[in-house]
C-alpha cells in the first residue's frame, strides 16, 4: 500500500508572517494610456490660436456630417496653407496617441494618431524623403495605409519549398489559403495563434518565405505594445504583442481587412467629436480672454 501524501496546513509560531513584513506584490504595467485634455498655452499668439481653433472647428463640422458606420474612410483637411505659428499651436492640442504607422514606397507616409481616437496627423514623403504634403484626417484608419497594404499583395499564396524541420506551417498555410479564398470584405478575423503550435525554425522560416512583410507597419501602444504588419498576401497580417518587458506574449496571424487593435472604434470617434467640442470652446474662452 502506498503512502497517501496529505497536504498540510501549518498553523502556530512561526507560520505565519512577521507583523512588520510587507506583502510582495508583482509589479503592475505603468505605461496604460489614459486620454488627458490638452493645455490651451496661456502666452499664445492670439492671432495663431485664433486660426488654429477656427481649423479645428472646421474639422469638427466635417466630423459631424460624417458616419463613420456607414463609411470608414472619413473626412481630411490639408495643412499646407496653415501659418506655422497656428500650426505649432495645432501639434500641441492634437498631441500624440496610441498608434504611429508607417507606410514603405514611392510615395512614403509617417501617420501619427492625435490623444483624440480617429483623428490621425497623416505627413507625405517623396523618393527623396522630402515633405510633399500634410493632413488631418478622421476615420478608423487612414485611407492611404489600408490602400498601400492591398495595392501590393497577392490573391494567393506564393509557392514556396518546405524545408525538412517544418512541423506545423505547411498546415497553416493551407489553412490560410482557404480563409483568403472563402473572404469577403467585412468578414470578422480570422485568428490564427502562433504562440499555441510547437515551431521549429524551419516553420518560422517557411512561414516568412510565404508571407513576405509588406509596406505597412502599425505600433499601438497602450497596455504593453502591439506590433502589426501588413504581408504580401491579401487581408493577411501579422499581429504581435509585447510585455513592458519587451517580452513576446502572443504572436498571431490575423485574415482579416485591417486587425481591429490598429482601428479606432465608432464609439471612440462619437467620443473624439465631443471632446474636441470641448477643446474648442476651450480655445475661444481664451481668445476672448486675450483679446
């Protein structure tokens, strides 16, 4: 007969913690965004902070006529012809949020989200990485990322040898064939998880070959980071997340138009449109105090 271990309790002097101990606790992420309303400058050039309302009031009344359920793609409002002292003060308000993309090619764009959900700082580069344009534009995403992602990738799967040592990708890629061919626009993802199937180096390596980076590259940064990248193949992206750590968590595939980590919400563009109400009336308050 075995022995039957029994789990035992300890109870008495000498069991339980010291009185003058803390208990230890593991450390909490510290880098969650939260949205802070921007400081209207106090010592603004009037005239500067006057134009820099009226253009954000401008995009605002766009905003307002724009249904973000029934068109994704909203409203934009060029910023070349802005005076640069206005458009400083604009930066300022508008801030930085969550999520920076960058777009490869000929044209090439750096786009930074604004600390208002769905209104995006959209900046224009040519070959020679000179500044050919800048806009403000509202959406879930700005048009020309998700236009550069489709405009270079392939229907179908390219066909590529698989090494030896690869366990588990050939099936991941027929499955991905088959969720590209069956998609329609507005379909919800499809998630492959990497981080539950056993990869050899040779997967990881056949899965690169067979879905090469593309010229989008998305950074959302909030409870840790999110990295997502558009690839050669149509609606198929590569999402992945990071610890404060820098720690890969969870590495996935997503098929899908764009992963909805990179979107602004339609809830959250409702809320962009009354806080930026706020900020405006904001503003004029203090026009009118400085005039």
């Amino acid at each position: 007969m075995k022995d039957f271990p029994i789990p035992l309790r300890m109870v008495g002097a000498g069991s339980q913690p010291e009185e003058g101990d803390e208990l230890q606790y593991l450390a909490m992420p510290r880098d969650m965004h939260t949205f802070r309303m921007p400081i209207v400058p106090d010592r603004a050039d009037p005239s500067a902070l006057a134009t820099s309302r009226d253009l954000l009031a401008s995009v605002l009344a766009a905003m307002e006529r724009w249904d973000p359920a029934a068109r994704a793609f909203g409203p934009r409002l060029a910023l070349s012809e802005v005076p640069a002292a206005a458009l400083t003060i604009t930066n300022q308000m508008l801030g930085e949020g969550e999520v920076s993309i960058q777009v490869a090619g000929a044209p090439s764009y750096r786009i930074q989200e604004s600390v208002f959900t769905g209104l995006w700082c959209v900046c224009e580069f040519d070959a020679a990485d000179r500044q050919v344009g800048d806009w403000l534009e509202a959406g879930v995403l700005p048009q020309v990322a998700l236009e550069a992602a489709r405009a270079v990738a392939s229907p179908t799967l390219p066909p590529v040898a698989v090494p030896p040592g690869a366990m588990n990708s050939p099936a991941l890629l027929h499955e991905i064939t088959a969720q590209i061919q069956a998609r329609k626009p507005g379909m919800p993802a499809h998630v492959i998880n990497l981080t539950l199937f056993p990869m050899t180096p040779d997967d990881h390596a056949l899965l690169d070959r067979a879905l090469p980076v593309g010229p989008v590259a998305i950074m959302s940064r909030g409870f840790g980071n999110c990295r997502i990248t558009s690839t050669g193949a149509r609606d198929v992206w590569r999402v992945q997340y990071f610890n404060n750590m820098n720690t890969l968590i969870l590495n996935t595939i997503e098929i899908v138009d764009v992963p909805e980590v990179a979107q602004a919400a339609v809830e959250d563009l409702a809320d962009t449109r009354e806080r930026l109400a706020e900020l405006i009336t904001w503003m004029s308050e203090s026009c009118a105090e400085q005039a």
